[in-house]
C-alpha cells in the first residue's frame, strides 16, 4: 500500500517537495509552450485540409464536428499560451498558471474522447484517444493520482458513450475497445506516474545540490573575509598585507605613497576605559582611513598599526588627506602618529616602508613629548623598583622619548614571576602579553611563533628557560643574537643582568633593537 501511495503522489517522502514540484513546472513552461505551438500548427493544418473538401467543413454534422474540435483545440493552445506569457510579464502567478494548465489537460482529454467517438461512426478505432492520453503522461506535471483521474474518467466516458456511437459496420467493438483504451489508459498512468517521481526526485537532489552549494560557498566567503579582513574594523588584514607586498609591481605605477600609521593612546584607554572604548577608537580610525583612502589600499597589520599603499597620488593630495585625517580624528578625541614615504622613482617597498615606519615613530616620539610622555611611561609609577633602575625622572623622561627611535623593545624581566616591568613595549608584544596571561616567557614564545621566521625559533625556546638563561648570564655576561622576522626586518636582542647595588632584585634588561634601520 505504501509503493502504491508513493507511485500515485499521494505520500511523497520528498524533501523540499513543494519547491521541487514549483520548480519542475516553471522549467517545463518553455518544453510545454513548444508542444502548444506543434498542436495549433497540427490543427490548423487539419482545420484547413477539412475546409478544402467538396462541399466546405460544413456540409455533413460529422465534419462540421471534426472542424469545431481543431478550432477550439487551436483556441484553448492559444489562450493557454497567452496564460504563459502574461505570467511571465507577471500579470499572473505561476500558480494560476498551472491551475490553467491543468484545466487545458482536462480538456485535452475531453477533446480525444470526443474525436475519438466521432472516429467509431467512419470505423477509425481509438487511434486518436491513444496518442492523446499518452501526450497528456508526458505533459502533466500533476501529482499522478490527478493525472489518473482524468485518464481513467477519459477512459470510462469514452466507453460509456461508445455503445451510442456504432460501427458503420454493424459490427460490435465494444469489448475489444473497452480491453484497448483501458490498457492505453494505465500506460499512460504508470508512465505519468514513473516520469512525475522521477523528475520530482531528481529536481529534489538538484534543489539540495544548489543549496549545500550555496551554503558552501557562504561559508567559504566567511572564511575568505576572516582570512582576509580584519574582524573588528573591516579593514584588509596582515595576510591582505603580505599579498599586497608580493604582488607590488613599480612599473605599474607613476608615483607609490606608503603611509605607516599608529593609534596614539590605544592602550592607556583600554587601561582607563576599557577595551570597548579602545575598539571604538580604532573603529573611528578605519572609518576616517577609508573616507580619504581606497579600502583595497587600507590595511591593519597589527593591534593599533595601520599601513596605506596607494599609487599615482600627488605628495600634495596625500599631505592633504592626512591633515585631514589629523583634524577628524581630533575631532572624536583621537590621535594618530602617520608616518609618510613618498616617491616617483627608486620605488623599493621595503626601503618606503621602513621609511615611512621611521617618519611614524618620529611622529609618535613628539606626540609624547608634547604630552608628557603618555604610553611608554604608563608604568612608571614612583615606587621603589623604579627609583632603584631610573634615579633622575628628567633624564628618564628623554630617555623613554627617545626609545621608540632606537629600539623597538626595553623591558625588565623578573625571573622569579615570569613577570614584565615594561619600560618600552611595542603593541605587538603586548597582544602576546594579554594572551599569555601576562606571563613573560610564553608571551616570548608566542611572538616568536606569530613574527618570527621559523629557523630562528630555537633560539627564542633557549632564552625562554629562565634558568638556563641565568646560568649562561653568570658565564658570559650578555646572551644574544640576530632573527629575522617574517616582513622580513632583522633584529638583534641583547640580554644582560641588572644589579646596581647587592640588594638588587635579579631583574633581566631586554633589549630588541632593529637592524634594518642602522640603530643598535
């Protein structure tokens, strides 16, 4: 019971059916229009041959009946084609549409019943209802218990009324036409019914196929806007930045700008405010970054770094945006140290780069001398540590000016906390920080992992052992060596111990220092 109840679409364990069966009838509306064409051009062909016969279509009743049953043939095609293209036009909906289609099959199989009685008075069989009924399997895109409705009342109408419609003959065809349109009959039913499941079916998995696609590729956009942009200002990211590097041709280009920005304060309002208030300040710098800059140009490439590459732009227009950009930012409270590089010719990005990043930390070092210092000295508060390291504030105070120029880390380690006394700290490594839990040796190990070319991670897993270290502290004096990291800039870190008197406190001085730009 339950194949039979699924062979006549009365239980169709079908996912997405009705999408399916919707879809299935708009894609056969174009198959089915083609078919309506065929059967006005068959009848009108019939219409005219009868209408060239001695005496016109309208000499016997039986050829004027041939002749009403082509034209309102031709009629119903017609009027369901110009359904078609209204629905089209949308002046109707699909499911009228289909509704008017339906009715067109009802009345196609009237229509072969009629022919096909009219047929038995010159003794010409059911040859007429045969193709009719096979044509309406082939074209219904009904649930098939409907379709074998109207067949099988095709069916019965037809042998009800042939017994009022006898053979010229005399002879008596009853059975042998009953046995004929009934076997014609379910043909055409099993076959309406195998070609609906099938489709229906078929169409089901395609629907599935296109959404798991669709799905796919949702997710692999996510995953591409993950990769690529950054999550919290919807800036291009570091892996962008890496692509725009590798792929930058000088040729291309009349004039190249490097722009090396850094958000001033960044971390002294997350200290005072919160993070939130610290992401809307980056927020409102992505903002402005991209009212003056193209957005494939503008890229964060670290906690509060910014990097804007754009060709073909005057040094005049850049000077202007990033004034501009000054002034907008002042007007949310914010400040930004930009650093620019400029040039038409020798175009070698690495060289602008560091240009521009050197420009930046001149910019960022008088930012904080006009204000007192600001981040780098944010832990200097006056308790005994800091007035056994720095005894004269004045001078400590030009000397953390200076560091971002000279260094790109300082910082005190105490071995016995693995913690930090940060003197100068770069956001980079203070991302690795709060990672870590603060905790100095992890934080080392992670900035080796995330910065670092891979040959030179050994040699930060060494230092990491606070004491090995030590050890080799006592026996050498100073522990260091050269890395390189993955932008491809060479550092050098210096380690030594630092007791200015025997009540010092073990501290380790730190010092990482940038090759590339000829510092110490």
């Amino acid at each position: 019971m339950n194949h039979l109840k699924y062979f006549l679409g009365i239980d169709l364990d079908i996912p997405n059916y009705t999408e399916a069966a919707d879809s299935l009838r708009k894609e056969t509306m174009d198959q089915n229009r083609l078919f309506y064409i065929f059967i006005i051009v068959c009848e009108l062909i019939l219409a005219a041959s009868i209408s060239s016969l001695p005496g016109g279509p309208f000499l016997k009743f039986r050829r004027a009946s041939y002749f009403a049953a082509y034209v309102s043939l031709i009629l119903a095609s017609a009027a369901v084609l110009l359904f078609q293209h209204l629905t089209r036009k949308g002046r109707f909906g699909y499911q009228r549409y289909f509704q008017a289609e339906n009715l067109y099959i009802a009345f196609l199989s009237l229509w072969a019943v009629f022919i096909s009685l009219n047929d038995q008075l010159g003794s010409n069989g059911l040859t007429v209802y045969t193709y009719a009924i096979l044509s309406i399997a082939l074209l219904s895109i009904m649930k098939p218990w409907q379709t074998a409705v109207i067949i099988l009342g095709s069916c019965a109408l037809l042998n009800l009324f042939l017994p009022y419609f006898p053979d010229p003959s005399g002879l008596d065809h009853s059975y042998n036409n009953l046995m004929n349109s009934l076997v014609v009959s379910l043909i055409a039913i099993a076959t309406a019914s195998s070609l609906f499941c099938f489709r229906i079916r078929a169409k089901s998995n395609e629907l599935i196929i296109k959404n798991q696609l669709v799905q796919a590729e949702k997710e692999n956009a996510e995953l591409s806007s993950e990769a690529n942009l950054d999550a919290l200002t919807g800036l291009r990211n570091r892996n962008n930045y890496k692509k725009a590097l590798a792929s930058f041709c000088p040729e291309a280009c009349s004039s190249f700008s490097c722009l090396y920005i850094d958000a001033n304060g960044l971390h002294e309002l997350n200290n005072t405010k919160g993070h939130d208030a610290g992401d809307a300040m980056l927020k409102t710098a992505a903002r402005i970054f991209l009212l003056h800059f193209r957005a494939e140009d503008v890229f964060r490439i670290g906690g509060d770094e910014f990097v804007i590459l754009c060709r073909n732009i005057s040094r005049d227009s850049v000077a202007r945006r990033i004034t501009t950009i000054h002034k907008e930012m002042a007007d949310y409270g914010y400040s930004v140290a930009v650093g620019l590089e400029w040039r038409d010719e020798n175009m070698n990005l690495q060289e602008m780069l560091q240009a521009a990043e050197l420009n930046m930390q001149k910019n960022k070092a008088d930012y904080y001398a006009l204000t007192g210092g600001g981040r780098q000295r944010r832990n200097l508060e006056p308790e005994p540590r800091t007035s056994v390291v720095i005894r004269d504030r004045e001078n400590a105070d030009l000397f953390l000016d200076s560091l971002p120029l000279l260094f790109k880390g300082v910082f005190f380690v105490d071995p016995k906390t693995d913690s930090l006394w940060q003197v100068f700290v770069p956001d980079y490594f203070q991302d690795c920080l709060k990672d870590c839990s603060q905790k100095f040796s992890k934080a080392l190990l992670l900035y080796a992992r995330r910065y670092v070319m891979e040959e030179y991670y050994p040699l930060f897993e060494r230092v990491s052992d606070s004491d090995s270290l030590k050890t080799k502290l006592i026996q050498d004096g100073v522990v260091g060596f050269v890395y390189e990291k993955k932008d491809g800039r060479r550092l050098r870190v210096q380690i030594m111990t630092y007791s200015p008197d025997a009540g010092a406190h073990g501290m380790i001085l730190w010092i990482f220092s940038d090759l590339n730009s000829g510092t110490l």
